[in-house]
C-alpha cells in the first residue's frame, strides 16, 4: 500500500477509528525522519499507545505530508543539480550534501520545531550511565543540548558541538568492536548529528537553479546597508546576477532547513561576494561559506567597505589582514574600501 493510499484512509470518515489510526502509524512508517517514536510524538502528542480522535489525526497527517512533500522537492532539485554536475564533469556528489539528505531532519515548514521537540524526547531517554569512554564527551553534549533548547546555539555553542562531534568519532572508532559501549555511543552521536543538521547550513556547489534565490539574497543583504546607494532596479539587478555574475563566478551557496540563505562567489582568488540574508545573518552561516572557499584556494583577497566594520571584523576573525585602501574611485558606489587578504 502506498503512502498516498494510507492517506486516504486516515483521512476517510467512513472507515473505522481503528484503521485510520492504523493506516496513519504505517503512512509514518513510510517516512520517519525523525525516527519512529519521535516521530510520532512530534506529530499526535501522545505516546505509541493511546488512541487518538479524527482530528487529531487528520491534523498529524497534514504535517506529515507538507514534511514529506518538502522532501520531495529537495529530492527533485537535488537530482536537476546532479545532471547539471554530470554535464560539467562532476560524477560524485558532495559527500557534505549526501551526509545532509540523508541525515535525521525534519524538512518543511515545521524543521526547527520537530527538531527541538525530537532533541528533547531523545534526551530524556539517554541515561545517565553512559560508557566511561563518552562520560565527558556526554558532559559536553549536555551544555550543547540546554544551549539548542533555550536560546540556540552561539557562536561558542557551535564550536563546543563541533568538538563534541570530533571525540564521538575518535572514541567510536576505538570502541567499534565493543558493541555495548559502541551502542552507547551512538545514542550520543545521533543527538548530536540530530542538532548539528538543524544548525549548521549545507554549503554546496551552486547551480543554475539557484539563479532566484542568490538574486533575492544580494538584493536583500545589500538593501539592509544604509550606507549604499540604491544604484540599479531589482530587475536590473536580478538581470545583472543571471547574466554576469552566476555565469562568471565558482558560487557557493548555503542551505539553511531547506533553503538557500546566502552565497559565496569567488573569480579565480578573489571572493567577490558573500552575502547572507539579513534575518540569518548570526548564525555561523557566513563562517560556514568562508570555511569552505578557503578549502578551494590557497589564498583570498577581498574588497571591503570601509564602512562595514561588521564585516571588517568578521574577516578579521577569519585571518584576512588588510594589505591596501581605495578613496572610492575603484567602484560604482564611490565608497572608500579596504583590500583584505588571506594565505594559508
């Protein structure tokens, strides 16, 4: 029976309560991202054994589908990347982007929600006697797990989850023969894979369907500057982006819950542009474009506006130092700027 099938059922009022609360258990059998029993939760409230009413489970469905359906059309557009890819020579894929599809989240509407919700159920089902091995590493994980459940994860917070995943590796590869403690392990691992996915963007190659939404981010990032003069339309932009800098450019984009919050695009050693869209901006996700165009050059330079000392400060951190200065006649804005540059 397909999951479009048991759709029907648990949505068809004739059928008996039994079968509608069936039919709903084996549609999310079908599609547990979350894993089953939190999964299930997330979605009636209850646990795997009460009953539920129609709407409750009507309204389950609902939010199984738009997570489903938004998976979808992940799947579809990452499958259009993957020819375009093979077009141009590239026959594996990103080992980054499939670590991310096929990773534990929760795509659509609701990902943060169902997440958090996911991290907390887990959590409270962890113990409290892990293997000596991951006793600290558990420690860790605990301050990183009541960061993401409160306010979220800062930039602190991040790197403290990236070194808790870095010694699960090391201690799971020590202990891989040891299934107990291995297990015990693994619990920890799949939480914190569970909040790094949901926190960290995918940064990957960009495409040609990614035209609109680096059109939308630039024309956004930049219109929240009050420095910048307003020197060309949307259109002229957007025109600007499709025909001269996507074609011109290695683009790198971050994907953020599904969607494209911000890019990167580098011309030869040069990064000229990183834009996030202003209501991500914060959130590691610029770092996270940085990170990954150093790995593709051996140097970087930049242009940056004197004015922009958010960004001045930002490459600072990054090891940019600042190697030459313009008074503005160098670009259409007329602005003073500042030449930063990286090595390795």
């Amino acid at each position: 029976m397909t999951f479009q099938t048991r759709a029907r059922r648990v949505r068809n009022p004739e059928l008996p309560m039994g079968q509608r609360y069936t039919a709903l258990r084996c549609a999310l059998e079908d599609y547990r991202q979350m894993g089953f029993h939190a999964s299930w939760a997330f979605l009636t409230g209850a646990d795997g054994r009460r009953k539920l009413d129609a709407e409750t489970l009507v309204r389950a469905l609902d939010r199984l589908e738009a997570s489903r359906n938004a998976r979808m059309v992940e799947q579809e557009a990452f499958a259009a990347r993957r020819m375009e890819a093979k077009r141009a020579g590239r026959r594996q894929p990103e080992p980054d982007e499939v670590r991310y599809r096929r990773g534990r989240r929760w795509p659509g509407p609701d990902a943060h929600e169902a997440t958090r919700f996911a991290v907390a159920y887990e959590w409270r089902r962890i113990g409290d006697e892990p293997h000596e091995r991951f006793a600290a590493v558990r420690d860790g994980l605990e301050r990183v797990v009541t960061a993401y459940l409160g306010a979220g994860l800062d930039r602190e917070g991040r790197l403290l989850l990236a070194r808790v995943r870095a010694e699960l590796a090391e201690a799971e590869r020590e202990l891989r023969d040891q299934y107990p403690a291995f297990r015990s392990g693994f619990k920890l691992r799949r939480i914190a894979e569970t909040i790094e996915l949901d926190t960290f963007p995918l940064v990957r190659r960009g495409w040609s369907g990614d035209i609109d939404a680096v059109a939308r981010i630039f024309w956004a990032a930049r219109s929240g500057m009050p420095y910048l003069l307003a020197l060309y339309t949307r259109e002229q932009t957007d025109w600007w982006v499709r025909e001269v800098m996507v074609p011109q450019s290695e683009v790198l984009v971050a994907e953020h819950r599904g969607v494209p919050v911000g890019f990167a695009a580098l011309d030869g050693d040069l990064l000229a542009h990183l834009y996030i869209e202003p209501g991500s901006q914060g959130r590691g996700i610029g770092e996270a474009l940085l990170e990954r165009a150093k790995r593709r050059r051996r140097s970087l330079d930049l242009r940056v506006f004197a004015a922009n000392t958010g960004a001045r400060a930002f490459y600072a951190r990054h090891g940019f130092a600042e190697v030459g200065a313009d008074d503005g006649s160098g670009n259409e804005e007329g602005l003073p700027d500042l030449l930063l540059r990286w090595r390795r």
